[in-house]
C-alpha cells in the first residue's frame, strides 16, 4: 500500500502540474462551467480512450495518458464546481485553485486508501481497457444522475462517482507508467 500511495502522488503531481500551468495560461475561465459541461468533457476522454484502445490507426499524435490526465483535473474541477457553485466570470486565482484542488484531491486518495484496504488492491490485476469501461458507466451514472435533477433513490451522488473517476484514471497512469 505504501507504494500504491507514492505512485498516486507522483500521478497527481503530473497532472496538478499541468492544472496549475493551464491556470496561468487561461486562468479559472473553467469556472463558468456547469457540472453537466464538465461531465461531458470527461465523456468525451474516455471515448477517445476507448477509441484508441481499440482503433488500430491513430490520426491524432496523443496517447491514453494525457486523456486520462485530462479526465482527473476535468473530475476535480467538477468537485470543485459542486462545491463553490458555477459562476459568470472567472473567480478565483491559481493560489486558491491550487489549494481547492489539493483539497478535493486529499479526499479522492482518502477513498482509495479505504477502498484498497477492503478490496486488496484489486485494481493491479485489471487491465488498462477494464479501468476505462468503468469510467464511462460512472459517466454513464452521472449523466442519469444529472439528468434526474440530482435525485437517486439509493445510489450514491455524482462526487462519489468523480472521485471513483480520478482512482480509476490515476490506476490506469499507474499501469501505463509501468509499460
């Protein structure tokens, strides 16, 4: 488990690297997006991933690693969107996005901590192509979801679903930096 929680931080700092230096570049302009905006943006990363998991011929030069990059900022930024509202113009600077996103971060390494102490790490013996398919039926969750207005009977909400979404794709770098 030690090493499954230094693997995890290296993956994030990857991918809060990026977040904070697309912060410079555009600034919180992410924030006026609506958590349904968001949602579809992770949609479509883990299509393309699907995509070039299973296409043969690639006509874009990116690979699996900066879509599911982009699936774990675009889950946090969803968090962050739940909890503070959407707003109408860009609000915050790159110091407290930084901070909102190591927050939200914290609680989704919090979980997988949790969950592999229960489920033994099973995520090291699936496969790459396993960890997308669960991504896009918790995208698939979220849309539903949304599209009943936020309601669920029994299901758990839509940030229990981004936080499965950022473990999933930091499993899957985890696997893919070992190839």
């Amino acid at each position: 488990m030690q090493n499954t929680s230094k693997q995890y931080d290296d993956v994030i700092s990857m991918c809060s690297d990026l977040f904070n230096k697309k912060m410079k570049d555009y600034g919180s302009a992410w924030r006026i997006l609506r958590l349904p905006s968001l949602t579809d943006q992770i949609f479509i990363k883990a299509q393309r991933i699907r995509g070039l998991q299973q296409n043969e011929i690639r006509k874009v030069d990116e690979d699996e690693v900066s879509e599911f990059i982009g699936i774990i900022n675009y889950s946090i930024m969803a968090l962050i969107q739940s909890e503070k509202g959407v707003v109408e113009q860009p609000d915050i600077e790159v110091e407290e996005a930084t901070k909102l996103y190591d927050e939200q971060v914290a609680i989704a390494k919090q979980l997988m901590q949790d969950k592999n102490h229960d489920y033994g790490e099973a995520w090291r013996d699936m496969r790459v192509s396993s960890l997308t398919d669960l991504i896009l039926q918790k995208l698939l969750r979220v849309k539903q979801i949304e599209n009943n207005a936020g309601k669920t009977l029994v299901s758990e909400g839509i940030d229990a679903n981004y936080q499965d979404m950022i473990n999933y794709a930091v499993f899957a770098l985890i696997h893919l930096n070992k190839k």
